[in-house]
C-alpha cells in the first residue's frame, strides 16, 4: 500500500529529499507526474488520474506535505524500507489503508514512472 503523512505532522520536511519517486511535496505546493520520474507525455496513474506528465496538479494538502499516492511505491525498488517513514521524527507517514497494493503492484508502478 502507499504510504500517506497524518495530521501529527510538524512540517519538518525530512521525509521530502528521501523519496525517490519524488512523491512527496510541501503543502499547498502543486504537483506533477514528471517531477523526479521519467514520465512523458500522457500518463495514467493507478487511480485513473489521467494527464499530461507535465501539467500541474492540485495539491493534496494546503496545510502539511502530502504523498501523492499516484507515485509512492513504499520505495519498493529501492530501499528494503519506505524512506519517509524511516526518517520522520513524529512517525506520522503510515501505511495508507485507502491505498492497498501488493509488492508486485508496486514494482509495477516503479517500473512505470522510471522506465
């Protein structure tokens, strides 16, 4: 499943340079596919959202950084661990129960953002 931060976050942003699918953003900061990925042209995430790689999309969150579920693989691929999670001084980025996926499914959606 994909990892997502929860209210008890201080905003440090320790989790954000960890994240090697650049997943991981400051609030109300926009986001796209194409950011830390080799993601061009239309791209489908695994939720449906389908866009240009690189059109902005609206943030997650206005108040605290968010992970885009679209492009967490719980660092699956590489590192035995999710980073965010390893880092975080409050321990708020937990497993998303919104967002069940096998490793396999993970792998999947590595291999589609860094092909």
């Amino acid at each position: 499943m994909a990892i997502k931060i929860t209210d008890e976050c201080i905003n440090c942003g320790a989790c954000e340079p960890e994240c090697p699918n650049n997943a991981i953003y400051e609030g109300g900061n926009e986001w796209r596919f194409s950011d830390g990925t080799t993601v061009k042209g239309t791209f489908t995430g695994k939720s449906g959202l389908t866009a240009d790689a690189d059109a902005a999309q609206a943030p997650v969150s206005s108040d605290i950084y968010y992970i885009v579920t679209d492009k967490c693989t719980e660092c699956v691929g590489f590192h035995e661990e999710p980073q965010c999670a390893a880092v975080c001084p409050v321990d708020c980025c937990v497993p998303d129960e919104n967002a069940v996926e096998s490793k396999e499914d993970l792998t999947a959606k590595k291999e589609s953002l860094h092909s």
